[in-house]
C-alpha cells in the first residue's frame, strides 16, 4: 500500500519546481516557484528554512550533486505514480 501525495498548488499562478538551498554547503531541495517569482516556504520533502536566516538562500534550476534524496525519491514517484 503506498500513501497518497498531496500536491497543494494555489490556482491561477503558473508552477515550476527549482532547487534551493537553506545555507552554503547544505543539500539542495525542491521547492515550488511562482510566477509572480516568490517561492514556497516548505520544501517537497517537508524541510522548511531556518526562521533567524529568513527565507532559501538560493534557488536553482539544476540538481548539480547535492540533490536531498527525500526530494528526489518524492519528484520520481509525483512523475510516475505507478512504479
């Protein structure tokens, strides 16, 4: 039996997935991008940034080598939900 993933994705706004990163040095995780150009607070894999750093240090399109595993293992089974 395998748990159902939510996807909660305000309408109207066109969505992306980008890599942010909490601080220098940490893995990358997804997280939703906007296109007003905000970015979600939460990544997939439930991470949220520091609240004394403020919001993702950064944010990135690819995954170079520091992908978090949790983000990974929950993007491949969000784009092939019958594996």
């Amino acid at each position: 039996m395998s748990a159902a993933i939510s996807f909660n994705i305000p309408i109207g706004l066109p969505v992306s997935w980008r890599y942010a990163q909490r601080t220098s040095g940490a893995k990358l995780h997804l997280v939703r991008a906007y296109g007003d150009g905000s970015v979600d607070a939460r990544a997939l894999c439930g991470m949220v940034p520091s609240p004394a750093r403020g919001n993702w240090r950064m944010t990135i399109n690819v995954p170079l080598a520091h992908a978090c595993r949790s983000c990974t293992r929950l993007w491949q089974l969000k784009e092939e939900p019958n594996r």
